[in-house]
C-alpha cells in the first residue's frame, strides 16, 4: 500500500509502514463502517522528530458512545504498533455525527486538521466533502489565521435568524 504524499526520505520509512500497518488493522477492525483515516499535525506540518506522536482521526458510522469503551478500543488497535515502531499514535475515534458537529461550531481541533491534512482513506469522498463543507463555513465566518494556531472567528458568534 502506497500512503500518497508522504515523504519516503529514510527518515520516514519507518513512519511510512507505520501508518500502512495502521491503515490495515483499521480497515479489517471497522470494514463498512469505516468513513476516514486522516492524518494530521508533525507528520503532515514537516516537524515530525523521533519524539513526535502520530496524530490520526478516524471516523466511523455506528461508533459506541462510551468513551472509555472508545479509549480501550484505541489501546487494543494501537498498543502492537506503538511497540513495533516504538512511535506513540494519537488516534482521535469518531462517529459521523461528532465530526459532522465539529464543523458546524469550529472546533479547534477541526482547524488544526483543516490547516494541515494527508487524508489516507476516504470513503465515497467523506472527508473530503466534509473539509469542503468546514471551508464554506469558515468563510462563512469571515475567519481568518492570524498566527501558527490561532485563528479569529468573528462570525461564530453571529446567531442568524429569518
């Protein structure tokens, strides 16, 4: 499996299985219902050292709700990989739902993955619509980067109403 956009520099060779490793047990764990695997932050900024974590979003349809029986699901698909490449992976799990929300009300954690995303798997286009949908809102907004990691959102407080 080729992870598109990825520097292959020998540096990330290591990166590179890890995220293919990843990307595999994610697919076979969640099959149909998987939406999208999304990497963001070092890795996708070009900051990546050997003390980074690997910052992933995967969403899912038909995800359970409890978010510690989601923090056990992360370890158990984690924990073998984080070993192998000795390489910490920070997996955010969610359903449709919660990402579809996150892009209504600017979650800083949207923008952050708006600002710097290698998608690696997307089904029927679902992230990639959902990211053109979080820019029409961002324009929307009249938002706007001031700096690294800061963003000012003057329309989000703006309630329209007919």
């Amino acid at each position: 499996m080729n992870i598109q956009g990825i520097s292959l520099s020998s540096q990330n060779i290591v990166e590179n299985n890890l995220i293919t490793e990843l990307t595999v047990v994610l697919r076979k764990q969640f099959s149909q219902s998987l939406l999208a695997i999304v990497l963001f932050g070092s890795i996708i900024k070009g900051n990546f050292t050997k003390t980074s974590d690997i910052d992933v979003i995967v969403v899912c349809e038909n995800l359970i709700e409890d978010w510690r029986a989601r923090d056990k699901m992360i370890f158990a698909l984690t924990e073998d990989i984080e070993l192998k490449y000795s390489t910490p992976i920070h997996m955010n799990l969610v359903s449709k739902d919660e990402i579809s929300h996150a892009i209504e009300s600017a979650n800083p954690l949207m923008l952050e993955i708006y600002d710097a995303n290698r998608i690696i798997y997307d089904k029927g286009n679902f992230f990639s619509n959902l990211i053109k949908n979080f820019e029409f809102n961002l324009h929307k907004w009249h938002a706007t980067k001031v700096e690294k990691g800061f963003w000012k959102i003057p329309g989000l407080a703006v309630i329209e109403s007919d």
